[in-house]
C-alpha cells in the first residue's frame, strides 16, 4: 500500500542544514499497522508528511497504492489524498466551528459522497460520540477529540491511515482506545503507519521501526 | 459538508470579524447612497426651490414692468410735426427749422378724432438778426395751444403770447439786460418783455417768443408755421411708430419726429425691468448651479475615499481571517481540499460579507437620506420618502458591493490558498 524508498529530506536555514529523512525505506502493506518510534526530532513528522504527499521530499520515491502522489499536480495530489488517505494528528486538528459531526464530515468537502451522512453518524456512534455529535470541539473532552478526528479520517475508507502522535495529548484510557481503534483498522484490511514515542504504540502495532536521524532502522 | 455550510458555520463563529467586514461595506455602501439620496434629495429641492423662485421673480418683474407702465403712462410720447420737404438733418444742425407749412394743418390734427393730444402747439420759428441790438436770435411765434376738438379743453401747457409782447430766453436776456416790463424793438416793430423764461440749456435760451401772427408778419410768412409741437400723445397703438402712421395719414404732408424723452424712459425703464428680471432668474440659478457643484465635488472626493477605505478594511479583516485559520486551512488541505476550493471559501466569505453589507449600507443610507430630508423640511416632507428609493442603485450596489469586497479578500485568498499545509502541521 505504501512503499517509500531513499527518502532524503533536509531543512536549511541560518547557515545550518538539517537531514530530517536519510535514505529513509519502508513499507506498509495492507492489514499492517507500522509503528515508527524515535525521539524528538528525529525526523518521524517529515516521514509522514512526505508518505502523506504533502512534503516534496529531496530525494526518493514515494509509492502509495502503486502510484507516485509527486508526480500529480497539487490538485490532483490533493484528490489522491482524499481517496487514498486518512490523517490523525496530535493536536487533532478539527475545525472549532464544526459541530462533531460536521467535523466528521469535512473530507466531504474534497470529495463528496452521497452515503457520507449515514457514515459519519455511523462513526460518531462507533466512537461513542454519538451523544456529543452537535457539539463543538472546544465542547469535548480531548479523548472524544481525537475519536472525532479518528472518525473524520475514517470517512472515506481510505487504504492508507497515517497518524502523527495520536496519542500525544491523551491519557491512558483514552489513548489505548485510539491504538485500539488504529488496530482494528489494520485488521479490516487497511494499512497504517504510525509515528509516536508512545511505547504503548508496539502491542498494537504488526511491526515497530526505530528512527534515528533521518533514517529508518529496521 | 457543503462550502455554503461551512462559510455559514464559521461566520456564525466568529462573528465580530464578519460583522466588521458587514460595517466596513455598509458604511461604503451608506456613504455612497446617503451621498446620492441627499444629492437627489438636495437636487429635487433645489429644483422646487429654484421654480418657486423664479416664479416669484417673474411675478415681481410682472409687477416691476407694470408699475413702470403705470408710472410713465402719462408721460405720453412728444412729436414735431414738420413740412415733409424739411431737411432734418438741416434742422439738427441749425437748431431750427428752414421750411414751412400751412398754419391749418394744426386746426386739421386738432379736429381728428384718431389720436389722443393732449397739447398742439403750431409755431413759426427762424433764426435772424435782431437788427436793434446787433445779436442772432431764434425768433419764434406763437399762438398759444390749438384745442383738440373732441376733448374737453385743459389748461394750456404754454400760453399764446399777446401781441405787443415778447418772452426771452434766459441767456438772451442776461447778455441783453432785459428784463420783464422792458420795452425793446424787434425788427422795427416795439414790443414789451413780458417774461424771461429759466435757464433751458438749449436753444430756447436764446430764443424770443413772439405771438405767431406778427412773427408771421414779421417774418413775411402770413398763414405759415413751421411745426406743430404735439405734447403727450395717447394713441391706441401707443408707439411711436403707431402714431406717426396715425398723423402721416391725417397730415400726408408732413413729417413726424418724436421728440420726447419720456417715451424713450419708459421703454428703457421696462427694458430694464426685464434685464433686472432676467439677472435676478440666471443669478438665482447659477447660485444653484454653484451649490449643486460643490456638493457634487465634495461628494466626489469623499465617497470614493470612504470606499477605499473600506476595502482596505475588508482586506485587511480577510487576512486576519485567514492568519486565525491557518490551522484550519492546513488540515483541510491535508484532508484533499484544493487550493481552488480554499480560494473559493475566503473569497465567498467576503462576497457574503459585501452583500450583507450592501443590504445594510443601502438601507442605511437611504434612512439617512430621508431624515435629512425630513430634518431640513422640518417633517414636511414625508412624503418626500419614496423618490429617494432608487431601484436601480440598489440592484448596482448589490452587485458591486460584494464584487469589491470579494476584490478586496484576493490577496488574503491567495495567500490562504498557497499556504503549505505541511509547514503548518509540522509545527505541532
């Protein structure tokens, strides 16, 4: 499903250049739950925004679902994104205006979908959130954030779920229903590559990666 | 999820930065039709104003020429009847007339029934020598008024001079030392001054009045006069040229010469009434032109400041609008938005934004207008309401307004649309 090979990536600026990916290489294949753990700054964000399309790296190529997302022109890309992937975040990242379910539905506006309504009700009440579904984020407890954002990047079925530190802002309880849910993704048949510090992160997860200064131990 | 729905959802968020884009558009958009509504407003006044006035200066020309007509109508016009083989320029130039004409001619004027005379007085008139005291002299006899027979007699404008008598003119008698009750010959005949008349200055104040038949005698011109002066003349075509048609046709023989002043006062004095009437209406309106010009100019320069104004102001609420979603923006990108449909949603937002306010401004300004209006006729014109509205200013506004308040969010919109989402989402 996502297969990046000699990934290169560096930051310049103020006389310094930094090496965020060093010949990066790995695969998710589907049904695979991809765990990359390493420290602070070692280069697990670039690694997801590149594999996510949205980060033109230096150097290397990026496969997902056998097609090269760079290759695409930005809207184009964009579309690729939308029917292809699905976006987690540490800091969530929904729209504050939107109740829950709007914010469920925001993909929608990329890419339309005439079911897209009775799937997001059906995720909200996957989540637990269907009692809280006309509220605002800022209404929510962090947990029932980041299910939202979970159901948000579930919308659409896509093959590929990629998740920055998902777990970052939660507390235990919560942050092993997210894993869990992550978990059964992958066992439906999608493919997830998950970056975090979170140890917790290797019970759920098929394969567990370290990253180490740009590059990718295996 | 529809761009409407979330447009809709994140103005009803965050409202204060929509309703100051919706404030920055209604004020340009009030600015512009209040400034239109009170020109039209001022306009319309001006216009019944203006009428009224020129009406009232036409009435007091009206009455101005009237009064003029009343007050010179006595004045009448003044004709020398002369021979019509008597060369006028000769008479200017010598100051009296060379030819003559039967002395009847003044019984056949007096006994017409066609114009109104109020006085005929034939003379004989002819400069000589007066031989005794070794001076020129203008001689002229005559014999008092000849009455117009269908009217009753006045009281004569000059009377007839008795035989044996003379008047001198003022300056003749000074250099001659004469004065009244003085026995002087004239031309061998003795004659008593009965009067030396004020100064004239003209001719009269060398000229002796003697009665008409010893001039005539005197003269050698028996049954001759020289003119006939017709004093305040009333005719039913009361012009000159009317009544020198009506006496050429009862004296064929003769010439008429309008003499008096008064009639020459009184079309002047009416001539002016008209000028003063004409000047008081251009000046009336040219006063109006004035102030339509500075309204309009002042109109000019701060309308289309204000609007310029507000677009910065609805651009620069866009960009702040576009720094508060960065976030936002970044995570719609990331989730498949184009760059297009994000450029669509900031640029529909102020379209939205304009055509509230242009909403707003419209009805705004126009309730402006009409208080003004209202204001300044001291409630009067109520009615004065309705001409204000002007349906197609409020189509242009609803158009342009949100056309120049979407112009205004474009570089914000760009700016929106060409954010990296990926700089945004690493910064976590």
């Amino acid at each position: 499903m996502l297969r990046v090979t000699n990934l290169e990536k560096a930051y310049k600026g103020q006389g310094k250049t930094v090496r965020a990916l060093d010949a990066a290489t790995l695969q998710v294949a589907p049904g695979e739950l991809v765990a990359v753990q390493g420290p602070s700054g070692c280069g697990k964000t670039t690694l997801l925004l590149v594999a996510a399309g949205l980060l033109k790296p230096d150097a290397g190529q990026v496969l997902v679902n056998a097609q090269d997302p760079y290759a695409l022109a930005p809207d184009g890309r964009a579309r690729f994104r939308a029917e292809n992937m699905g976006f987690v975040f540490q800091q969530f990242h929904l729209v504050p205006y939107l109740s829950a379910l709007d914010n469920i539905l925001a993909p929608t506006l990329a890419r339309p979908a005439p079911d897209a309504a009775e799937r997001a009700a059906h995720l909200a009440r996957h989540f637990g959130l269907a009692e809280r579904q006309d509220h605002l984020p800022g209404e929510l407890s962090t947990g029932e954030r980041q299910r939202t954002a979970l159901a948000r990047a579930l919308l659409h079925n896509p093959r590929l779920l990629l998740a920055d530190e998902p777990t970052g802002n939660l507390d235990e309880a919560s942050g092993k229903v997210v894993l869990s849910h992550l978990a059964e993704f992958a066992k439906a048949g999608g493919a997830v590559l998950l970056v975090t510090h979170d140890p917790r992160a290797a019970e759920y997860a098929t394969r567990t990666l370290r990253m180490e200064s740009g590059r990718i131990e295996t | 999820m529809t761009v409407w729905r979330l447009i809709s959802r994140e103005i009803a968020y965050r409202k204060l930065n929509f309703a100051l884009a919706v404030l920055a558009v209604a004020v340009a958009v009030g600015c512009l039709v209040g400034e239109l509504a009170l020109l039209a407003a001022h306009e319309t006044r001006a216009e019944q104003l203006g009428e009224n006035a020129e009406a009232a200066a036409q009435q007091r020309v009206q009455r101005l020429e009237d009064d003029y007509r009343v007050i010179t109508v006595k004045l009448g016009y003044n004709l020398l009847i002369l021979p019509r083989d008597q060369d006028l320029a000769e008479l200017h130039l010598l100051g009296h007339t060379t030819k003559t004409m039967p002395e009847e001619y003044a019984q056949r004027l007096g006994s017409a029934n066609v114009i109104t005379v109020q006085h005929l007085l034939p003379t004989l008139q002819q400069k000589v020598e007066w031989p005794e005291k070794k001076t020129s002299i203008l001689l002229m006899g005559t014999r008092g008024e000849t009455p117009p027979a269908h009217r009753d007699p006045k009281k004569p404008i000059r009377e007839a001079v008795p035989r044996g008598e003379m008047i001198v003119g003022r300056v003749l008698a000074d250099s001659l030392h004469l004065a009244p009750g003085d026995t002087v010959a004239l031309m061998g005949k003795t004659l008593k001054v009965r009067e030396v008349r004020q100064p004239a200055g003209n001719e009269d104040d060398v000229t002796v009045w003697i009665n008409l038949a010893e001039a005539q005698e005197l003269l050698g011109q028996p049954g001759r006069i020289s003119a006939i002066l017709a004093l305040s003349c009333f005719c039913a075509e009361a012009t000159p040229e009317g009544i020198r048609r009506e006496v050429t046709q009862i004296l064929p023989e003769t010439q008429i010469v309008e003499l008096s002043p008064q009639a020459a006062t009184r079309r002047a004095a009416r001539a002016r009434a008209a000028e003063y009437g004409a000047e008081t209406v251009a000046a009336e309106e040219a006063a109006r032109a004035a102030a339509r010009s500075e309204r309009h100019a002042f109109a000019a320069w701060v309308v289309p400041l204000v609007v310029v104004a507000c677009i910065v102001w609805v651009g620069v609420l866009a960009l702040l609008n576009v720094r508060e979603r960065r976030d936002e923006i970044a995570i719609l990108r990331a989730l498949g938005t184009s760059a297009r449909r994000i450029f669509s949603i900031f640029l529909a937002r102020s379209f939205m934004a304009g055509l509230a306010g242009a909403a707003v401004g419209y009805a705004a300004g126009l309730a402006l207008g009409q208080g003004w209006v209202r204001w300044e006729s001291g409630g009067a014109q109520a009615a004065a309401s309705s001409p204000l509205f002007d349906g197609s200013l409020l189509a242009a506004v609803l158009v342009l307004a949100p056309l120049l308040s979407a112009a205004a969010a474009l570089v914000p919109a760009l700016t929106a649309a060409q954010q990296d989402p990926a700089v945004i989402l690493q910064q976590e």
